[in-house]
C-alpha cells in the first residue's frame, strides 16, 4: 500500500473473521469507513464484540446509515458476503503494526498542516500534539497546544 494512502486498520478476510470468532465474539458492528483513497460507500470498519450490552452500546451510537450490528451465526453471510465481494473494502480494529500513528501523521502531513491552519485557531509557532485514537468504530485526532484542544475526525484532519 503506498505511502500516500496508508491505511493502518487490518483488512478482514475469512481468516480473520474466523480467528474473531473463535475468540468468543458473536456480535459485529459494521460501519461505514472513511478514509483517503477509498469510496465512502463501499468501505467499512468492523469493530466485534463478545459481550452483548457493549456491542447494543456501540451501535446505539451510530449515526443514519453509518452502519448496522450483525450477530453470529445468525447473519454470518451478510459479514462473509462483504469479505469476499470485490466491491468493498472491509477491515477490523486492530491496527498492522504498533506504530500506526506516526505513520498517519508521516503520510498525511500536509493535509494535517493544511487542516490547522484553516480551522483552528493554533499557531505556526506553537508547539502541537496530535493524538489518534480509535473510539466506537471511529477514528478520532485530538490536536492539542498546552491546554488548548480541538476534537475532529481523522478523515477530516488526513483527507
């Protein structure tokens, strides 16, 4: 995968899914996952649960038509169809390597200088923090400058 286009989410092949659910995780929120280089509608991020009331907690918090909860067995082939269509881009919460966030901020370093500078108020001078972190299926950037922070989508910082 180039550079300009790192994706550090693990993509979700049969393999996985079954590795998943031998793991004890029945429930599956599928949601939709915006990233640079992929298409809005035909990429997701599955995120798996094993207990119940977090996976209900999870999915109470989507949004219209950002994503569904699938339970195993039940709707496995809903899961197994998206995996093996070559229409979508399916990948799970775990990252590929540990230094996943440096490698966002590496490879999208100018779209990240381009999004401060138009929508926050910090200065070229002032010493910043980014911190990515993964929460409910999305992808978040808290951008801080001493006690100063602003929340935003990590889409919305990278794209």
């Amino acid at each position: 995968m180039s550079l300009q286009y790192y994706n550090p989410f693990e993509p979700l092949s049969e393999d996985v899914l079954k590795r998943i659910i031998s793991q004890g995780n029945r429930y599956f929120v599928v949601q939709r996952f915006p990233w640079p280089g992929l298409s809005a509608s035909n990429s997701f991020v599955v995120t798996p649960y094993a207990d119940k009331d977090d996976a209900f907690r999870h999915a109470s918090d989507l949004q219209e038509k950002e994503g569904k909860l699938l339970i195993v067995p039940e709707e496995i082939l809903k899961i197994t169809s998206l995996i093996t269509s070559e229409a979508y881009f399916i990948f799970v919460n775990t990252f590929r390597d540990q230094s996943w966030a440096p490698r966002v901020i590496k490879a999208y370093n100018k779209n990240i200088v381009s999004y401060i500078r138009a929508r926050t108020n910090f200065k070229p001078k002032d010493p910043i923090d980014i911190e990515l972190k993964f929460e409910n299926g999305r992808l978040l950037a808290v951008i801080s400058s001493g006690d100063i922070q602003h929340l935003t989508s990590a889409y919305e910082l990278i794209k």
